[in-house]
C-alpha cells in the first residue's frame, strides 16, 4: 500500500461546494465539441457509473486482462482499438472515445499502464478536460464542479473511504480506496503551456481544468484495512 491516511468525506464535499454558484445553477449538458465529434465517427459515450471508474479500464474492461487481451476487449466493446505507447495502451477523444457520466460528457482520455517486467497492469487512469477561453473560465469552473461533486457524492454513497491530502498543491485531492483499489483524484487548473495556476486569483486567457482519476488495483489488502481503521 502506497498511502495510509484517515478520510474523511464530509471535509472534501463541504471543499467542493466553495465553489461559486454551484448550487444556483441547473446540471451542465455535453461538450458540444465532444457530441459533434461522436456523431462524426457514429460512436455513443459510454455510459458509466462511479464503480465502473473505479473497477473498469476505459470504463468497460477487467483489470485483470493482459495488454493484448484488453486490446481485444476494448475492439469487441467500444469498437476502438488502444494505441499503444511505450508499452501503455491510450484512448482518446480522437479516437471516438467518451464517456458519459449521468448525461455529462466532458473531453476525456484514459490509459492502462502495465509493467514492463511482468506485464500486469499496475495502474489505470483517466483524465477529464474541461477548457476555457478568454472570458469563460466561469463557466468551465461550474461544469468541473459539477462533475466533480456528482462523483465525489457517489464514491460517499458506495462507502469510499475518502479524504483530502493537505500537503496537495492541488485545487483538491482525494485519496482512498475501493475494495483492493486504490483511488486517487486530482483537480488542477493549467494555462497556456501547461502551466499550473497555484492562485486561482491570477488565471487569464485560456487554460483548463483537468480532473486526473488514477487508480491502483489490488493496492490495499485486508490487513492494510484494518490498519487504516486503526
């Protein structure tokens, strides 16, 4: 086990709804982007729940598959094939991949890492783009806080254990588990090349907010949960 922290949720969710007119405004709809793209390659978002991102690669797939075995998994469900990169296999919005979380769809790639010296897969993540131009950061700000808090609600619901990391220079970070899942979330905001906004006061132009979501399978054991709970 990589972390040992106590959780807490009630301390992230209250993080989460400082967010500015969150609670005044209706549900965000798709990324027109993202919707006009599908309906040029003939794909539907698939749809996923908070489990399935946490148990499932790409959002349909074992963990426990190989590199070539997920490969043909991902063709048989999605109708895409992964590329592979230095051994790790990559879905893309450019490939036609999207997920739809209760009807919100926002950018998003995802990735299964394997090691290369036994060929297990050791991690897997996902990453949500929600990108802003000049003048729209707000907006982009509530669609990000909306995906966020309906996640986070949910991972409460099915008894995550989760809680915040203070030492983070993350807007905010969450690390607990799942079953034998490690679970990691992380919100940052970039501009320009990339860079990150440590004062959300001294954001302009472009940039992004990018929800990272890694997880770690088979991380925890019995034993490290009852030494959580200690």
């Amino acid at each position: 086990m990589k972390t040992n922290i106590r959780f807490t949720t009630v301390a992230l969710l209250a993080l989460m709804f400082t967010f500015a007119g969150f609670a005044q405004r209706k549900s965000p709809v798709a990324d027109a982007k993202v919707v006009k793209m599908l309906v040029s390659k003939k794909k539907m978002p698939v749809k996923v729940t908070a489990r399935d991102l946490v148990t499932k690669v790409f959002g349909v797939a074992d963990h426990n598959l190989s590199s070539e075995e997920l490969k043909a998994q991902t063709k048989k469900s999605l109708d895409i094939i992964p590329v592979e990169d230095e051994g790790n296999l990559w879905l893309d919005p450019t490939d036609g991949y999207a997920v739809s979380y209760y009807g919100m769809v926002p950018q998003v790639s995802a990735v299964a890492m394997y090691d290369a010296d036994n060929g297990e897969l050791s991690n897997f993540s996902y990453f949500f783009l929600f990108p802003y131009a000049s003048g729209e950061r707000e907006n982009a700000n509530y669609e990000q806080c909306a995906f966020c808090t309906s996640l986070l609600q949910e991972m409460d619901d099915m008894g995550m254990d989760m809680g915040t990391r203070a030492d983070s220079e993350a807007l905010f970070q969450a690390v607990g588990n799942y079953g034998e899942n490690l679970v990691n979330l992380r919100l940052v905001e970039q501009q320009g090349d990339d860079t990150y906004i440590i004062d959300p006061d001294m954001a302009s132009g472009n940039g992004k907010y990018v929800l990272v979501l890694d997880v770690e399978p088979n991380a925890y054991t019995q034993s490290d949960t009852w030494t959580a709970a200690e």
